[in-house]
C-alpha cells in the first residue's frame, strides 16, 4: 500500500450545535487506496463526521481538506470526487437495472459512451445481461446491495463513504460485499467505511474509534488488539466504551 | 443541463410507473369534472313544474305551452289557488311553481306590462338556480317575439323568489372549485410524496451528495408535476365548457396564467410539507387535513364565506383557494380583465413567495 499521499486530512474538526459538541477536535489522515474504518457507537458523532467530510454540512472549525478540496469553500468540487453508499437502500426500486446506471452516472456528468461501456461492463461482470431490463425491485437484497456499490464508484471517484453497508445482509453476501471493496481499494479508490459489525472492522487497513464526539483509537486492527491487551476487536470496542461510560 | 434532463426522465419513470399516481394523476380529474356535470345536466332535464294560472287567456296559455314544449320542464300538477304552493314543495316533487297574475293578457296589452312569478325549491340552490334561468330565458325569448309582432313595447316581468334559500349561490362555482381542490391535491399532495418517498428510501441523500444542487432537486422534482397539473387544468376548462357549459368570458391567456400561478403555490406548499415530514404516510396525511379539507370548506367553493361565522371568515381568507376561485370566476364568468384581479393575483404570489421563502430556510436547517 503506498501511505504517501493523503486523500483526506482533518486536523481539530470541531462541529456544535448550539451547545453541544458533536464533533470534538477530530484529528485524522486517510491514504489514497486505504480501508479506513470508522467505528463508535451511535451518536458518538459519526453521521456528523461524515456529513461534513462529504460537503453536506459546513464544520464549525479546523482544518479540512478531501480530495484535495477545502471542505468550507468547495463543497461543489468535493461533491464531483466522492461516491457515497448508505445503509439505507439506496437504488430506485421502479427503475430497470439499466436506467437506474444511466441515471446515476448522468448525475456526475459522465458522457452517454462512457455510460454505455461503464453499464455494459458492470451488467458483464455480474451476469446480469438477461435481466438488465427488469426493475430493481424484483432483485434480491444482496444483489441490490453489490449494484449500489458498483453504481457508487461508477464516476471513479477518489473517495467513497460507505455508511453502513452491509445492514440486514446475510454474511456469505457480507464477504462476496467485502470483495468487491477490496477490489475497489486496489483499483485506487480510497474506501471510508462505518460499521457495526466488529468482524468486518478487522477487513479494514486502519481503523479510528469515536466515543462522545473525541477519537479515542486510530491504528491497525492488529495495533488495536496488542495495545488494549485483547483477542479481538470486539472487546477492543467494549472497552472503549466502557471506559467513559464509567 | 443534461444532469437535469436525466432527472426529469427519472421522474417520469416513477411517475408513470406507479399506477396509483397515474389514477390519481388523469383518472381522478376526469371523474371528479364528470360526476359534477352528470350529476347536473340530469337534473334540468324533465324537472316537474307546477303552474297557477289566475288569468287562463290566449297568452299565459301560449306561454306555458312554450315552456312544456322546451324538454327541460314536465308539468306535474295545474294548481287552482295559492294555498297549494306550500304543501306542493313539501311534497317534494315540484321543485318550480309559476304564477301568473289575474287578467294577464288584458294587463299586457293595456299597460304593456304583466307578471310571473317564479317561486322555486331552492334546497338544492345550484339545481334551483338553472331552473330560473332556463325558465326565464324561454319566456323572454317569448315576449321579444311579441314585440316584434306589435308595435307597442310589451314586458313581461319575471319576479322571481328563491324558497329556503335566497342567498342562492351560482351553479358556475363548481368548475372553479373543482378546479382549486384538483389542482391542489395533485400538485402539494403529490409533490409532498414525492420528495418524501425519496427520503424514506434513502435516496435523498445519494442526490444531495451528488453535485447536483439542492435546487435543481427541488425543480427536478417538481417539475413533472406542474406539466402534468397544466394538463389536467386544461382539460378542466374544457370538459367545464362542454359539460357544463361553462363560459370562458375573459381572455383565455390570463386564466391560463392564473392557474400556473396557482399551481407553483400548491407545488411550494407541497415542498413545505416535505420538508417537515419524513415519511409518505404522515405527508399524506398533513396534505389530507391541511389542504383538502379547507379547500372544499372554507374556499367559498360549496359553502358560501359570507354566511360563516366572522372567525371563519378570517380564516377562509388565508386560504389560498379562495382567491384562485374569485380569480377564475371573474375571468370566465365575468370575462374581467387583468386590471380587476390583480390584488387577488398579487395575493397569490405574496402566498406563492411565503411559502418558498419557509421551505428554502427548512430545507438549509435539515442540511445543517
């Protein structure tokens, strides 16, 4: 993995609302082609973070850039060099395989050949071609889940977010799911990914863990396990959040 | 441009996919105009009459024959005397009585002048109202032919008394008000569910991520609707002028015009919904109870406003509908100009912005 070059750098991210502190001086860098896991539990002030690092929401301080781009001044710019995938379902049930490729990559300005050779190799690769004319809906939920995937990165995007994307997927399509992330890490593509899934947390290069709005661990999974004396990621979570539970 | 033209396809796509949009699209309107028009015509055919003839001379008989001989009037009884009139209507099936005055040929001819009263069931006031007119018309009609025979002005006045009704409320009303529910219906409560339908599945956020910007959403979104709402506008007129016969007086432009108006502030109100609810049912719902029902009560479209109690009048006035409905009457009925409806027009478009101005200020508060 090449660590030279930063995709994302955050350093003091503060956001409020009103009174509360929902992120608090987050300081983190991503790679360019890393798995980035971001864990905390929920409302530790991940969606927030997210939010922001995808141009949807102005941050109150620090010093933000993704993809290269200021996250105060050029969220347009953000918007075009990121995919996003959320652990809500997120293709349009009553539009065909097909449309919903043109679709989506028409949002990001890709010209009708690139459609057509992007659409044609994707409906290639998952052996789709007798039912790419059928509606989303009358697919099974992991499919769903792989295709939405595929349709995120569609624009070769520098970075995806991936908000919890394996939720209510049975664990064979998880893995078959995980392949396809590795896949697009290799191809280049920086992955940030949340989860609850504590197995899934170890799939990942680095991994950061927010409780109450701080990070409070950023390292390898494997770090993680050695520094908190541990078997697994598991109990590494547990203990974090025990500890300001206390 | 073409980010934009794929959106609108999109939306197509939804549209005419879902049957129940489709129904509710181009089925209700239709239906809803045809009922309404059935429902009328039917009834100012064959209506039962009954006639008092004080004078029985060559005239009133002439005159009668006219108004039987018509299709629109069946005679149901001859009456003899005055006292009948009451316990006819309370029977039920005469809903128009016709009186004319002792010696009335004789007073025609000697002072130029003589009366009929016209005394009808005005319990059902639109249905009481056409009688009138038709009856009024045929008889008219009748006393110009009279005066062109004769050299001597002759009139005969029609007196007209409206029973258990008499702030009798135009027949015309319907198409208006047909037109502000439907109109409204289909652009906020299809608009609103619209754009929650995207938030409940998700795919709300995938396009605010996007670079799409959070307008050229909004617009892409609402966009079919008010093509689809223009069409079916139109096609209110003009099922309104053929099955109604309704007139369109004023200039066809301006009501056009007016109704594109009308059909932005529905379509804002339907995003101001949107941006306060997450869910399609609760959408639903909100559009339910806050727009159907004061469109069909409180917009003067059935009942009238200047019978309601002050506080509701106060109310009814911050309807939008309301003035839509004084606006497509005075343009169609009374073939008013521009000059004349402007205050209502401005109205409009002070809603119109309103409305605009809260959902961009909602719509900033959920991105925060």
């Amino acid at each position: 993995m090449v660590k030279k070059e930063k995709v994302i750098q955050v350093k003091n991210l503060v956001k409020k609302f009103g009174d509360f502190v929902a992120n608090d001086h987050l300081t983190f860098d991503v790679y360019k082609g890393e798995i980035f896991g971001f864990l905390g539990a929920n409302g530790a002030g991940k969606t927030t973070a997210i939010r922001i690092l995808c141009g949807l929401s102005i941050p109150t301080s620090g010093d933000i850039s993704v993809a290269g781009f200021d996250a105060y001044t050029q969220t347009e710019n953000i918007k075009k060099n990121i995919g996003y995938m959320s652990q809500k379902f997120s293709l349009y049930e009553d539009l065909t395989i097909t449309e919903n490729i043109k679709f989506y990559a028409g949002i990001y300005g890709l010209s009708d050949k690139e459609i057509k050779q992007k659409s044609d190799k994707l409906i290639q690769k998952f052996n789709l071609s007798d039912k790419k004319n059928k509606l989303i809906k009358s697919l099974p939920l992991g499919w769903k889940q792989k295709l939405a995937f595929s349709i995120a990165i569609i624009h070769n995007p520098k970075i995806v977010f991936l908000d919890e994307p394996t939720g209510g997927v049975d664990p064979i399509t998880r893995r078959q799911f995980w392949d396809l992330i590795y896949e697009a890490a290799d191809a280049g593509i920086t992955v940030f990914v949340t989860t609850h899934y504590m197995d899934e947390a170890e799939y990942c290069n680095r991994l950061s863990i927010m409780v109450d709005g701080k990070i409070e661990a950023l390292d390898t999974p494997e770090n993680l396990i050695k520094q908190y004396k541990v078997d697994n990621m598991d109990q590494v979570f547990l203990k974090l959040a025990r500890k300001t539970n206390a | 441009m073409k980010r934009f033209i794929g959106f609108l396809k999109k939306e197509f796509y939804h549209i005419f996919r879902d049957r129940r949009t489709l129904i509710i699209l181009f089925g209700m309107p239709v239906a809803q105009v045809l009922l309404f028009g059935f429902v009328i015509t039917n009834e100012i055919k064959n209506v039962k009459i009954a006639i008092l003839d004080h004078s029985k001379d060559e005239i009133t008989k002439q005159i009668t024959n006219k108004i039987l001989a018509s299709e629109y009037f069946i005679l149901d009884k001859n009456l003899s005397s005055d006292n009948e009139i009451e316990s006819i209507f309370k029977a039920g099936n005469v809903k128009e009585i016709l009186i004319f005055e002792n010696n009335f040929a004789k007073k025609l001819e000697k002072y130029g002048k003589a009366n009929i009263q016209i005394i009808t069931d005005a319990t059902d006031p639109n249905t009481a109202n056409l009688i009138v007119s038709y009856t009024s018309a045929i008889i008219l009609n009748y006393s110009n032919r009279l005066n062109v025979q004769s050299n001597v002005p002759m009139q005969i006045q029609t007196k007209t008394r409206m029973f258990y009704n008499p702030e009798l409320k135009s027949v015309f009303m319907f198409v208006p008000g047909i037109m502000a529910m439907i109109l409204m219906l289909i652009s906020a409560i299809m608009t609103s569910i619209s754009i929650t339908r995207e938030k409940e599945m998700g795919t709300m956020e995938i396009l605010l991520v996007s670079p799409l910007k959070p307008a050229q959403i909004i617009i892409g979104k609402v966009m079919p609707y008010v093509i689809l709402s223009f069409i079916n506008a139109v096609t209110i007129i003009v099922l309104g002028m053929y099955v109604f016969g309704m007139p369109v007086q004023g200039s066809i432009p301006l009501l056009l015009a007016e109704n594109v108006l009308f059909i932005l502030l529905a379509l804002s109100l339907g995003i101001l919904i949107s941006t306060t609810t997450d869910n399609q049912q609760a959408a639903m719902m909100k559009s339910m109870f806050g727009l159907l029902l004061p469109t069909i009560l409180l917009s003067g479209f059935i009942y009238p406003i200047e019978n309601m109690p002050i506080a509701l009048q106060i109310v009814a006035n911050l309807m939008p509908p309301r003035w839509f409905i004084i606006i497509i009457k005075d343009i169609m009925l009374k073939g008013t100009s521009f000059a004349f409806v402007w205050k209502e027009t401005l109205i409009l478009v002070a809603f119109t912005l309103f409305f605009l101005i809260i959902s961009i200020k909602k719509f900033q508060i959920r991105l925060e």
